[in-house]
C-alpha cells in the first residue's frame, strides 16, 4: 500500500491520501488523466481493472470516484475527482483507456449532469433525451411538472456530443450523430423477442453483416438509487431483489455484507452457510435459465424447456424456505430472515443428484450438435484485453481467460473454505462463455454437496446474529463490497453520513460492463450472430436499468 | 386394391348421361375444386394438431389439453378466432401487394397439392408432366413471399423476404435434382407411373446408394425450401420477430400460416410419392401372402401413412436442431448438397444405363 502511496505521491504530488479498506485518494482533475494513464500504464501500480465510476454530490462539490483493482496484484485503489462548479461541472473523461468508462461515464452524465472532456459519445444513458435536470443531484426538483409522463418519441435520439479542450483551456461542443444519414439502422427492441426484456438495441447493418450497434438502455430504469436515499437500510434492501432478478439472493447478500461490514456485525457462521447455499442455487437456476434462453434464441426451443425443466425444481426449494420464487427477500443485515425449510438439505441433495444426468441431456440436445457449434464457435470474439477494459466479469470475462472470480480473488462469506474450481476458457467466443456455464453448473452442484454437509454438521438453529440493532445507522464513512454474482461481479458502494438513510448507494451492476461491449463483441458479425452473442453474454435488463 | 377410378367413372358417365359434355366437365370441376379446399383445410387443421402435439412431447409437455378431449377442438377455436380477426389497415405500405402476397402463396400451395396422388385412382389431375408441373407450381411460393415483404415497408419483412428468396431458389435446385434422380431411375415424368413403377418395390430400395442419397439430400432441401427449422431463417423469430409476415393480420397472416403446414405436407407427400411408392403398399417381391395382407390396407391410408411418418421426421428435427446461420445455409447449398446432388444424378444415369438397380 505504501509503495502505491509514494509512486502516486511523486506522480501527483498535490494528491492527498487516506486509508480506508483500501488506499484512497483525491485528485485535482487537472492532473487526473495525466495520473490515470500511469495508473494504467505504470508496472509498479498496474491497475488495469476500472470496476467502476460511482458519481456523488457532496453539495460543495460534485465529483466521482473510481474504484480501481490491480488483476494482477489484486490490490484495491479508490480515486476521488471532484469540481466545485455546479453549473457547468466538468472533468476528464478515462474512456480512452478503460473502455468500461465509456457507459459509466454516460451514467454520471445523466444523472449528475457532469461533462466529460474528451467522451467520444457525451449522451444521456437511462433518461429521456428531453428530461429536465439530473435527478441523482441533491438540489434536484422532482416536482412532476418539470418531467411529466411523455408519450412522444424521444427528440433528436440520434444526436450525441464530444467536447474537446482546446489548447487555451477552453472546452468546445460538436455535435455528432450516432448513425450516419446514409446507414440502414435495424431497430432491435424494446419489445423483441430476443433482448430478453425491454433493452432497445439498434444496429447499423450491410445487408446481412451488423457494423455498429448502439444499445438504448433505461426503458426500466426506476431511479433504485435515488430512491435508496430516502429508504432506510433495511428498507433499501429489498431493492437488490429487484435489479437482476436472476441473483437476487447474491445482490441481496453483497448489500448486506457492505452494510454489516460498515457496523462490525458477526454474522452466525450457520447463517453464512445457508446464504452461500442460496448463492449458489441461485448461480445454478441462473445458468440454467442462461442454457434455456441462449438455446432458444438460437432456435432450438426444446433445449429451453430441458433447462426450466430442473429450474423449476430450484424454484420449489426456494418457494419452501423463502415463501417466494421470484423476489426473494431472504438475506437481511445481521443473517437471514427465518431458518431453512426442514426438507432444504434434502431437497438441495436430490437436485445435486439429478444435476449430472441432466447436464449429460443439455449437451447431448445442444452443445454437441453440428449446428449449434457453428453458430458459436468463433462468434463474438472477446479478448482477455477487451474484458478487462470493459469489465466484463463473470462466466462471459471467464471465457477469455480472466480470472476474475471475486469468490476466488477477494473471498467473502465462507468461500476460502470451500473445495471449488474457478472455470475458465480461452477462446472467448460465445462457445467459451457458454461452456464456462454449463462447467459452473458442475461446481454449483459440487459446493451445494459440501455445503449440505457443513449444514448439517452445523449445530443449533441461530440463523441472525443476536445484536443486530433496532435503529440502523451507519457511521460517518463510505464503503465498497463486492460479490460475485450470477453474472458477474457485483458492488455495493455506501457513503453514510451517520443518518438512517444512506447519502449515496450505488449499485455497481455487471451487466452494464456487458452490455457496454456488445458493440465491441457484435461489430463485423451477421444479424443472427447478435442474437448469438448477446444470448451468450448473457445480460439482465433489471440490473443495467436498476 | 380397390380402385377409386371406378367410382369416379361412374360418376362421370352418370352425368355425361344427363347433360352435354362440357357442363359435366364444369361440375366435376366445381366438385372437384370444393373437395380440394376441404380437404385442404381439415389437413391443415390436423397438422396444426399434429405438430402441436408432437412439440409437446419433445418438450416434455402435454401440448393443448383444454379444449375437447385431448385439446383436439384447440386448433378450431384458433382457426375460428383468425378467421374473426380484424385485417388491420397500415399507412404507407404497397396496398395491392401487400393484399395479393397472401393470396399469391394460398395458391402455389394449393395447385401443387392438387397433384398428389391420394391413392388408387383419386388422382385430380395426371399428365406426362406432373411432376415437372408440381415443381413448377410449388416454386410460385416464393413469390408471394417475396411480395409480402417488400410491400409491408419494414425492416424486418424485407431482411426476412430477402432471405427468404435467396434461400427458396438455392434449396429448389437440391428439391429439383434429386427428383430428377428418381424420374431418371423411373424413366417418366407421370405421377400415376411413377407409383405403378414402385408396385414391386418402393424406389428408396430400389435405386441402390443413389436414392438413399437423393432421399436424405431430399429432406434437407424440402424442409429448406418450406422455410422450416432449423432453416425458419425468412421468420426467425428471435431476430427478425416474425419475419416476412409481421405485419400481417387476421385471415392474411391465416393464409401465411396454413399455407406453411400445408407445404409441409405437399413436401412429405411428394416424398412419399418419389420414394416410398406414393399409395403404393409395401411389396416385396416374392412375398405373395405378405404383399396380400398390405393390399387389404387402404391406398388412401398408405399414401397419408406415409406423409405423416416424413412430416414427423421434418417436425422432428425442427424441434431439435438450432437454427443456421445465412451464410451456412447458403453453404450447405451450394458447396454441399448441390454438388452431391449433381453426381448423384449422374451415378443414378450410370447404374440406369448399365441396368444395376434393382
């Protein structure tokens, strides 16, 4: 930590420093890109994973902060960048080095009103072209008037901007357009049988081949961290069901765990057990449910019922301990809300039983069919270089060879205990990513079975730590906790400052980071190949909308 | 076997008995006409079934149970509920062609069908071309396909149009050659020959390798030529929502939708026919009480026995396989199934010529 201290320190020697959980530090933004290209570049800090961009109003100033991972040294760095001007806030933009920034610089846009210089595409992300105001700044005006409900096509969707500092210090706009006059755009969505929800994709095609793809996200967006500021804690909690649907319990566990770490709670280790239990059910009903709908928008609708065919079954185990088989509820701060079901390691037991016969079935019907390989194999092209700039963590960055298992590179929860692989391919094409999940679902099953056992080794019946107070406030700090998710990683950052509500809650969601390269992943494939890719990659509009 | 042909002339002399000859040629025809669209609808009502059905299974479902006994009035109540439905108008499309595609595709289904035999003298119409005329009649569809996308002014349509002409012409040739493999092995072009040929042996066992071949290279390209899985591409649900008919609606999209099982059936009947001996029962030469015993089944039922044992293995792999990707499908064409076709034809001429069949 020193080390990084002293190389900042003589790169940036106005920067000032503070030790948290991990190295923090504050810049001037005249110096930031400067800093962030040694950041990228340099050996000795090598921070090449840029896990997020969480915009905050500190009503003096208005800034973000960048959370930085070394995938090498696995070392975590927090940068704050902050401007005092509310009218015109500005800073630069680190798009160029980590393409990640390319969306979520676009997120604080939107919601912060913050221009950054140097963004080779400065629009709105979730909100209407023609939304008054940024709805994540503290003096915002929610009064219904300024925004009504507008049923009118969204004006001038295509025009977006770059502004550019000249060499005098002045910044200058230029309009651009997203798709030239002349291209022929093929609008996929908000209502698409394939998108998998309401994301809006369009593409720029030549004849059969996809050029460009522009995806429009916000269709559901619902404002989860605005409203998270005026919820209390527990309250915020049942928002994480509800982002990606598909890792309710791991979402819910990591906005516990960030909660508990800010307090100092000990969870009861039979707690733990059971919420890494539920993980993982959660991780194998997700994959499943990714082999079902991958497969079906690849036209093979029989593959798809096979896999709901053992979801369900998942679901059921769900529906006795948590009394729900969507929206779960089931992780609360300080433990889970009630003890397990009596049936719930024999039933977790019968479906690890059945898991290997049926896994034999999926690639019988699909994997190892003629077709269904040359469709994926090949397509969609991801290297280990594009995940780490776009962040692409889980089974789609798994398969390009990245290492990027937060239960394996930052465990959490009882993970260090447990016997498991981390799978990873090379190829990175829609064959990788899909072959990641279906080898993942034979882990899920092998930590359920381990699991089961240290469940029923675990005596007594104290499934929520016993001081878990009535009133939560968190002390006057911020923190940041991660997870791995269904889909990937997945952060929680707080900022408190000591009230019963949270200053700032950002949910840092995988699924942006995906869909931010499906341009990447798609550019120079076929129209059935963005099926392909974007069923492979595998995104939950929820979680990009939040 | 009983010989339908005597019925139909009775009935023919019945009413050449009563009027001049051309008005009992204009009723036969009306008769004619009349049966064929009855039989043509109550089939395609059963396919529906059919394939509904069978998908069940293969999905480990039920399929529709609701509805009567087993679901069988489900497809009534769906046909009654397209028939109802309003024929949306949309702005700025092609008014005449967009109105005309359905038709244009009901009919090309609708002629090819009339040329099946249905068994031992239920034939509409036999000439020394009827199998150059079936093809003929079949390739029409692509037409109205065509038409339906281009006029319907959206995106979607005209990609699934588009593919949908690349992909009908490329998979006529394999349809085209591999019929022409057995009308080489048959020496006629006539459906009722081609039956009376197979009456000691159906053609699939009687041309050797090369008709096995020019079989399975059939069933490829007939499932391509309807636009069926894993060839669905003109409707690819999941990418171009439905394809060359989206922006059709009531009885419209109805024609669209018949017209696609129907083909399903004219393409397992002509198989049955170019192959499996049209109504001709199972013969096997020297086999006097065996081939007896087949004769007491009737031509009719051999003939849909058949087609629906080829529709199941078409359904079968529609409900199993992806979907391929164009540039494959176009492949498969043209750098497979199109060349092995060509020398397929080619060896049928030589064990012809050199008497090797069977």
């Amino acid at each position: 930590m020193a080390n990084i201290q002293e190389t900042i320190s003589q790169l940036c020697p106005t920067a000032t420093f503070e030790q948290g959980e991990e190295l923090r530090v504050t810049v001037d933004d005249k110096q930031w890109h400067g800093l962030a290209t040694q950041l990228k570049e340099n050996a000795d800090l090598g921070f090449d994973y840029l896990v997020g961009i969480f915009g905050c109003d500190w009503k003096e100033s208005m800034g973000c902060i960048y959370y930085f991972t070394s995938t090498k040294t696995q070392q975590h760095l927090m940068v704050k960048v902050a401007t005092t001007d509310r009218e015109h806030p500005m800073l630069h933009s680190v798009s160029d080095l980590w393409k990640v920034a390319l969306f979520h610089e676009r997120e604080v846009y939107d919601l912060y009103g913050i221009i950054f210089i140097g963004h080779p595409d400065m629009r709105r992300l979730f909100l209407r072209t023609d939304w008054v105001g940024y709805p994540l700044r503290k003096d915002y005006d929610a009064n219904p008037e300024l925004n009504p409900v507008r049923l009118g096509q969204e004006p001038d969707e295509d025009a977006t901007a770059t502004y550019v500092e000249e060499a005098d210090g002045t910044v200058k706009k230029i309009d651009g357009k997203v798709f030239a006059d002349e291209e022929y755009v093929v609008n996929f969505g908000p209502q698409h049988p394939s998108t998998h929800g309401v994301m809006r994709l369009r593409a720029s095609i030549d004849g059969e081949t996809v050029l460009k793809v522009d995806p429009m996200c916000g269709y559901i967006h619902r404002g989860i961290e605005k409203l998270c500021e005026s919820k209390t804690y527990p309250q915020t909690l049942m928002f994480t069901d509800r982002m990606d649907y598909m890792s309710a319990h791991q979402n819910r566990h990591c906005l516990c765990l960030c909660i508990e770490k800010a307090l100092g709670i000990e969870v009861p280790r039979r707690a733990k057990i059971i919420r890494v239990m539920m993980d993982e059910l959660m991780r194998l009903s997700s994959h499943l449910l990714s082999y079902g709908c991958m497969t079906m928008d690849m036209g093979a609708t029989t593959a798809f019922f096979y896999g709901f065919r053992e979801r369900e079954e998942i679901l059921d185990i769900f529906e006795k301990t948590c009394g729900a088989r969507m929206s779960l509820h089931y992780n609360v701060i300080g433990g889970v809300v009630a003890d397990v079901h009596p049936d719930f390691i024999k039933d977790v037991r019968a479906i690890c039983g059945k898991m290997p016969a049926a896994l034999k079935e999926y690639h019988k019907l699909f994997t190892g069919n003629v077709i269904a390989q040359n469709r994926t194999k090949g397509v969609g092209v991801l290297t280990k270089e594009d995940a780490i700039s776009y962040s692409v963590t889980g089974p789609s960055g798994r398969a390009t060879g990245w290492h990027c298992d937060v239960r394996k590179t930052a465990p959490y929860s009882i993970y260090n205990e447990l016997d498991f692989e981390e799978i990873t391919e090379t190829a990175g094409d829609s064959f990788a990513r899909y072959m990641v999940r279906m080898r993942e679902i034979e882990q899920c099953v092998k930590l359920l079975e381990q699991l089961c056992d240290l469940l029923e080794k675990e005596p007594g019946n104290e499934y929520i730590a016993p001081k878990v107070p009535k009133i939560i406030k968190l002390p006057v700090g911020s923190w940041f906790q991660q997870v791995e998710a269904s889909r990937g990683a997945f952060g929680v950052y707080i900022e408190s400052t000591g009230e019963k509500s949270p200053y700032r809650m950002h949910f840092n969601s995988p699924c942006l980071n995906i869909v931010g390269s499906v341009d990447k992943a798609c550019s120079g494939y076929k129209i059935a190949d963005l099926i392909t890719i974007t069923a492979s990659l595998d995104y939950v509009i929820p979680d990009i909308d939040r | 076997m009983f010989d339908f042909g005597s019925i139909t002339t009775w009935f023919d002399n019945l009413l050449e008995s009563v009027m001049p000859s051309w008005a009992a040629t204009v009723i036969e025809c009306v008769i004619i006409g009349v049966v064929l669209l009855l039989v043509y609808a109550l089939l395609a009502i059963f396919y529906i079934f059919y394939e509904r059905k069978l998908c069940a299974w293969f999905q480990c479902r039920l399929g529709p149970m609701r509805v009567g006994p087993w679901g069988i009035l489900q497809v009534f109540a769906d046909m009654f509920k397209i028939l109802i439905k309003e024929l949306i108008r949309l702005e700025n499309i092609d008014r005449f062609l967009f109105a005309l595609a359905p038709y244009l595709v009901i009919i090309a289904s609708v002629v090819s069908f009339s040329v099946l035999p249905w068994g031992n003298g239920l034939q509409v119409i036999d000439f020394n071309i009827g199998v150059f005329f079936m093809i003929a009649a079949s390739s029409l569809g692509v037409l109205g396909i065509l038409l339906a996308g281009w006029s319907s002014n959206n995106k979607y349509t005209l990609i699934g149009a588009m593919r949908s002409g690349a992909q009908m012409i490329s998979y006529e040739l394999s349809v085209g050659l591999s019929i022409m493999t057995i009308v080489v092995l048959a020496g006629t072009m006539s459906v009722s020959e081609l039956v009376a040929a197979q009456a000691d042996g159906w053609f699939l066992f009687k041309g050797h390798i090369s008709a096995v071949i020019a079989f399975i290279i059939y069933l490829i390209a007939a499932t391509g030529e309807t636009n069926r899985g894993p060839f669905d591409l003109p409707e690819a649900e999941h990418e171009l929502t439905a394809g060359y008919h989206t922006e059709y609606s009531g009885i419209h999209f109805g024609f669209f939708y018949l017209a696609e099982y129907l083909n399903l059936f004219i393409v397992s009947g002509i198989a049955s026919l170019m192959f499996l001996g049209g109504w001709m029962p199972l013969h096997i030469p020297g086999w006097d009480g065996f081939n007896m015993v087949m004769d007491y089944i009737p031509s009719v039922v051999w003939f849909l026995g058949k087609a629906f044992f080829i529709s199941f293995i078409i359904i079968w792999f529609k409900w199993s396989f992806p979907r391929v990707r164009i540039d494959q499908l176009l492949a498969l064409e043209w750098k497979y199934l199109m060349p092995i076709g060509l020398f397929n034809l080619v060896l049928m001429t030589l064990l012809v010529v050199y008497g090797l069949h069977f």
